[in-house]
C-alpha cells in the first residue's frame, strides 16, 4: 500500500498536497505508460477520484488485485506459484486476459506460447516503459515464464 506523508505527498490528479479526504491504492502497475500508472502506490483525493473518468476502472481493478492477494494467501505452497498481477488496463490489449493469474510452477500452462508471443511483443513494441528500468516487471516476468516446462 501507498505510503503517504501527509502535507507532503501530493495527489497525482491534481498535484495538490495530500491532507485529509483521500485513499490509498496500492502498488498497481510500473508501467508508466499505463493509464492506471498515477493511481499506483499513491494517494488520491476522494473528490478527484470522484471526478476522474477512470474511477469505476481503477476501483475495478483494486478489486481483482485484492482477490488475486486473497487467493495467492491460501495457496498450499506459495513456492510454486508465479502471480501474474495487473499487465495492462487496457481491455484492447491482448495482453489484458493475462490480468490476474496465479500460475503453478508445477503445472503444464497451456498458454504460455501464446502469452510469450503476446509479452513479448507489447516489449518490443515499447508499450512497457517501467519506473525502475533495471527492475522491468514484464520483462523479468517473461524471463520467468520461458523457464516454465
Ligand atoms: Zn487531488
């Protein structure tokens, strides 16, 4: 979850300082080419949140990412999962129905074809553009998915 000085950080929305009548979203995407992006690990003011045409979007996506948490907390061996957490907000993007997955290391995924081909692409096409570039979470995640059986 975002951490917020308050009178000190500011809403991404509207850049004015953050001191009460706001939430927290918690780390999201690092895409900074993601519509979602200023929303990630930020604070926001409930009123430009009310007022911001992604509102049903992003609070949609907190609640896929917060069941996704939910899940991977009762998995008998988190070990053996690979969390798959937000790729894309965009719905005419291939890569969205990769959104929200828990894969089993252990498992044969019947996708991991298509999903390299899909990644790897939206790579290479220079959608991806992360906020900490020697920590590229598509990338990394790529890297980990080939080594799957
Ligand atoms: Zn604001």
């Amino acid at each position: 979850m975002a951490i917020v000085f308050e009178g000190k950080s500011k809403c991404p929305l509207c850049y004015r300082e953050l001191v009460d009548n706001f939430m927290l979203f918690p780390n999201l995407i690092s895409n900074m080419k993601d519509i979602l992006y200023p929303f990630s690990d930020a604070g926001v003011h409930h009123e430009c949140l009310n007022n911001n045409k992604f509102k049903s979007l992003i609070l949609n996506i907190v609640a896929k990412n917060n069941a996704l948490i939910s899940e991977y907390r009762n998995v008998d061996n988190p070990r053996n999962i690979i969390v798959i957490g937000l790729l894309t907000s965009d719905i005419e993007e291939e890569l969205h129905k990769f959104n929200f997955i828990l894969l089993n290391k252990r498992q044969v995924w019947n996708d991991k074809t298509v999903f390299l081909r899909i990644a790897t692409k939206f790579l290479d096409d220079g959608k991806w553009v992360s906020s900490s570039p020697d920590n590229n979470y598509l990338k990394k995640l790529v890297e980990k998915i080939l080594q799957l059986q």
